[in-house]
C-alpha cells in the first residue's frame, strides 16, 4: 500500500515480473477494503500516509486478520515506532533496490527465490516512462519544498507511501 502512484506502479511492475499477483492501494481504508475482499499472503505498507499511518494500519490488520503477514516500506526507518517493530514481520527502506522487497517477501513469506519470467517483464518503454513520472513528481515535491522554505515556512516531510 502506497499513496504515491508512480512508486506503486514501479513495484507492482517489478513484482509481477517475478511471478507474484499484486494489488494497489492508495490509502489505509483502500486496504483494508481490499484485504477484506481477497485473500493476501502479505501486505507490504508504508509508514507515512494520510488518513492513517502505518502502526494505526499494522494494528487494524493484526486485530481482524492476525496471521497476515505485514511488511514495511518506508524512507522514514529511523521514526518509526517501537510498536510498529512487534506488529510487523518485516522491513524494507524504500530507495534501496527493488530486488531488496523481493529478498525481504521471500523471507517473510519462506519461499525459495524466484526467477523473472521470461515476456512477463515490464518493456523498457514502461519502466522508462514510469521511472520518469516518479522522477518528476519527486521534483515537484522538493520545489514545493523550497518554496515553502523561501516564504519562511516550516518544510514537511513527503508522506509516506504503501503496497498492499
């Protein structure tokens, strides 16, 4: 679960090349929602969002599907809550490679490492483009940033972002 589109699309791309079926969501209840309707081997989630962090998310699940598995994805590693540490299966920091979450799902989920199917990769075209759409959008989050800062405003840090 992630609230940010084009790093949502950049996993799930990477992820399905390796065989695994995944949905998105873009909030804590857009999860929960799913999680509610399909069966999960594991959500991954990030720490910062709106509407509903990642331990207020974590304890949700825990309290309505206790053997979920629960991994983080967060920037923000160094914030996050002791409690969040007893309810989760797993970490992974986001910026670190890709193939980073794909070691951490296997672990969680003890299943031996999975190879890339041969045409169910993404195109180059694709990833290029979805790349280039995460690029500008963290542009225009530092811009806003500085924007802020010239005006003499408190900056605030970008809001974190999950897969489930």
């Amino acid at each position: 679960m992630d609230d940010h589109a084009p790093g949502l699309k950049i996993r799930k791309i990477f992820l399905e090349s390796f065989g695994y079926s995944v949905a998105i969501a873009n909030s804590g209840a857009a999860a929960l929602n799913s999680i509610e309707k399909r069966s999960f081997d594991v959500v991954v989630l990030d720490y910062r969002m709106p509407e509903m962090n990642g331990l207020e998310l974590a304890r949700k699940i825990r309290e309505r599907f206790p053997g979920l598995r629960l991994v983080v994805l967060s920037g923000y590693s160094a914030e996050l809550p002791i409690e969040l540490h007893d309810l989760v299966d797993g970490y992974v920091t986001k910026g670190s490679h890709p193939e980073e979450l794909l070691r951490r799902l296997e672990q969680v989920l003890g299943s031996a490492p999975r190879k890339r199917r041969i045409g169910q990769g993404p195109s180059t075209q694709e990833l290029l483009s979805t790349s280039h759409e995460h690029l500008q959008e963290s542009k225009r989050q530092i811009q806003r940033a500085h924007e802020q800062v010239s005006r003499g405003g408190k900056t605030k840090r970008p809001g974190g972002r999950r897969t489930a």
